[in-house]
C-alpha cells in the first residue's frame, strides 16, 4: 500500500463529476501529481543507479550500451507498454589516458588544469609553443597569420555575468568551444585552449562538443579551467613569451551502432497519437552526467511511473524516450524523427528534461499561436508550486528534430543559475543533484502531460 497516496483513481474521477469546474478539476489532479511523485517518487533512486552503476556514457562507450540495457529494463520493470529500443548509428571518440597543459615563465612550470574537448585530434606527442590570447574571432582576424602562425591560441571570453539567463550568457561564449580550433587554424596555430564554460571561478575543466571546419586543418583543443585561463593571461602579461605545452591522447574511432529507448502508456481513446516526454541517456565521458542529462532521464520515466501509478486514464500514448547521441552527434533525436516521419506516427506534442535538475521554474514552448496562448492559460494552475515561466522559446536538442506545423514542442526551464558549474565536468555527480528538485521538476512535468492529453487544442 501507498500510504501517502491522497486520491486513488476512483477518487480522481469523482472529483472530476462532482460539478466542480475544470479548473477545481485539474487543480486537484495536479495536486495529486505533485503529491505522489514527492511521497511514492523514484526518480532520485534511479539516478543513483544511473550515476553510480554506469556512470560517464559517452557515446559509442561500453557504458552508453550499459545504460540502454539498464533502461530498457527499467521500462520493462515498471510495465510499460511497447518497450523497445531503436537503433542509432553514433560516433565513438575516446579521450584517452593522455590530458595534460602546462606553461613555463622564469624558469618555473605551472600545471594548468585541462580536459580535451570532445572530437578533438590527439597530438603525436606533446606540442609546445608561445601563446596568444583573444577574446573573439574578430580578435583573432585581426592579429592574422603573422602573429598568430606556430602559437597556441587561448579564447578567454567569460560567459556573460550580467546576463539572468545563464543559457544565455553559455550560448554568447561557446562558439570559441564549437569553433575555435578550426578558426585558429586558419591563421596557422598549433593548438587551442578555450576557456571552460562557467561562471564559476574553479579549477574544474569543462569539456563538450566541438567540430572541425572541413578543409582545415585539424589542431588539438583543450578547456582550460576559469582559474587557470585566469592565471595564464596575467602570466601572459608579464611573460609574453612564455611557452605552453600541451599533450592529449584522443582518438576517433568508426561510428557504432547504439540506440534510443522507448517505452509507453497505451491512450484508452487516440492510441495512435503520440504525448513524448525525454531526455538523453549520453553524457560527456567526465563526471557521472547526473544533471546533464540523467536528471531527465529518471525525471521522464518518474513521469509515467507517477501517471500509471495514480491511474490517470490519458486518451493519448504517452511514451517516454531515452535518446541517445545528444553530447556530440544528436543522431538519437534526428533518427528518431526520421523513423516518425517514415511510419507516420502522429505525434501530438513532446517534452524534453535538458536543462538539470534544479527546481522547476516553467517551460519554454515551441507552437503556434493557438497551442502558446492555451499554454499560458495553465499558469495559474502551476502557481502554487512557483513554476511560473510560460514563453515561448527552444525547446530541446533531442526532440527539435520532430518539429512540423502542428506539433507542440516543450523544454522544462528548472532554475539556470547553478547548471553551468557543474555542466559537462566531473562535478556533474549524483551528489550535486538534489532529490526535492528533481522530484518536482518530474512532477511538474506530468502535471503538464496531464493538461495536453486532457484539455489540449
Ligand atoms: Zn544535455
């Protein structure tokens, strides 16, 4: 028996004749959502699971495999309907067991704190040379082959303090991640290190995806951590000509096949359109990706764990996909897409968890006028529970590739300001994820499934 349990089904469905209006209705309902996720929730159990069992899952890793069969069995265990697993062709890129910088000024070697971005080249050994630092491609153009030719480039723009919106101020910064590798090559450097992608001050590197211009030639690129980009463009200042070594061990590999998991809940009326709630089941190789994304993994199984476990009848399937390749390919969200399209299965709307797990503070939509205006009708039913941010906005990486006219694409926005000190680095552990948080932004995530399936245009 479920001893917190407030509302059985039978008591659901009374509430839902008794004359009350819709809004008394689903007030109620959601209320139950909140109620059993945070008593009945598995979420955060999962989680630990996921981060301390398996751990870092790289695409193409033996633990990226491991956590698809710990998915699918998981599905399985709670009895949803239809689990399977979809295959996914993924690239397989390993860091290897070489990493390190260091820079040498007055005869005295300073280690820097580095990790390879992923789908860097390795080096054949280590490379040295003098450093110059710019703080945007503009800056680099300008300098030019002449003083940029042999040097290691170091891109040390901050993510934008000022800006509330720390996904914001991350998308102002990461393009010297994606691409300054290749723009440095341009002008004949040897290597780059770009400063981590945080507001922290710490001596954490953060890695994440970046991408070779094809025609240029390939340079090893590391993220240096915020204190030690700090420390080497004061030593910069008074050593211009100090030398700094890198060495890494990456390597690329043939793609192999993984896949997406997907598991669901049978709708009584319209089996055959499709409710989507997912996150990805990929991390970064460092750290445990307990925020990015196993947060919204567990958070969207809890979903139809707490929908299935209260008997909310929905009209529609609701199905819960684990993609996989989100880190560095997006081949799950576009192979997943690519298969809707080709055996026409109507998808109604899709939810995507990817932002951590923090408290939930509302989604961002991606629709037409009529699913956004309906969309922010719902506020004042989430309003007790401070989940207040109704706007338009992207969506998610995995289930963009869904997009057409008449989907509604959702992204739950949990609070930002902490998500980039942890992102992508080995303190994205289970230990930084908080089980209250988690639990409601599972819950609130249900809630909104609930509202599409029972009061949708
Ligand atoms: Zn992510």
């Amino acid at each position: 028996m479920k001893k917190y349990l407030l509302l059985t089904l039978g008591g659901l469905l009374a509430v839902a004749s008794s004359g009350q209006t819709e809004f008394q209705t689903d007030s109620t309902i959601i209320r139950s959502i909140y109620s059993e996720v945070l008593a009945n929730g598995e979420c955060y159990g999962n989680l630990r699971v996921l981060c301390k069992d398996i751990g870092a899952r790289l695409s193409g890793s033996p633990e990226a495999d491991q956590a698809i069969a710990w998915g699918k069995d998981l599905l399985e265990s709670y009895g949803f309907e239809n689990v399977h697993t979809e295959e996914v062709l993924v690239p397989h890129w390993t860091r290897g067991s070489t990493e390190y910088g260091y820079y040498e000024s007055g005869g005295v070697k300073y280690t820097t704190n580095v990790t390879a971005l992923g789908g860097s080249v390795g080096c054949q050994g280590e490379i040295s040379g003098q450093v110059i630092e710019v703080k945007n491609f503009e800056e680099l153009e300008v300098l030019g082959r002449e003083k940029v030719q042999g040097k290691i480039v170091l891109f040390n723009r901050p993510m934008d303090p000022l800006l509330i919106n720390t996904g914001a101020a991350y998308g102002g910064a990461n393009n010297q991640r994606g691409r300054g590798a290749s723009e440095a090559a341009k002008y004949g450097a040897i290597g780059a290190l770009v400063r981590s992608l945080t507001h922290a001050l710490d001596t954490f590197p953060h890695t994440g995806g970046m991408y070779y211009e094809e025609g240029i030639g390939k340079i090893p690129a590391l993220a240096i951590s915020t204190v030690h980009a700090s420390e080497l463009s004061h030593a910069l200042e008074k050593d211009p000509n100090l030398t700094y070594t890198m060495n890494l061990s990456c390597k690329l590999y043939d793609d192999v096949i993984q896949a997406n998991v997907i598991g669901e809940i049978r709708g009584t009326e319209l089996p055959d359109e499709y409710i989507v709630v997912g996150g990805h089941l990929d991390s970064w190789d460092i750290g445990e990706g307990a925020h990015d994304d196993g947060a919204g993994i567990v958070q969207s199984i809890e979903v139809l764990r707490a929908i299935k476990a209260l008997g909310i009848p929905l009209k529609r399937t609701l199905r819960v996909v684990l993609f996989i390749n989100e880190e560095n390919g997006n081949n799950g969200g576009k192979t997943y897409a690519a298969n809707v399209e080709e055996f026409g299965l109507k998808h109604y709307a899709a939810i995507e968890s990817d932002a951590g797990g923090f408290s939930p503070r509302g989604f961002r939509i991606e629709g037409n006028d009529e699913q956004y205006e309906l969309f922010q009708s719902w506020e004042n039913l989430f309003e007790p529970y401070s989940v207040h941010q109704f706007r338009r906005g992207f969506s998610g990486v995995d289930i963009r590739p869904l997009k057409n006219d008449t989907i509604a694409l959702f992204g739950l926005i949990p609070d930002g300001q902490r998500y980039f000190d942890y992102h992508h680095s080995n303190q994205d552990i289970f230990e930084n994820v908080n089980r209250r948080e988690l639990e409601l932004g599972a819950a609130t995530i249900a809630s909104l499934v609930y509202l599409l399936d029972a009061r949708g245009w």
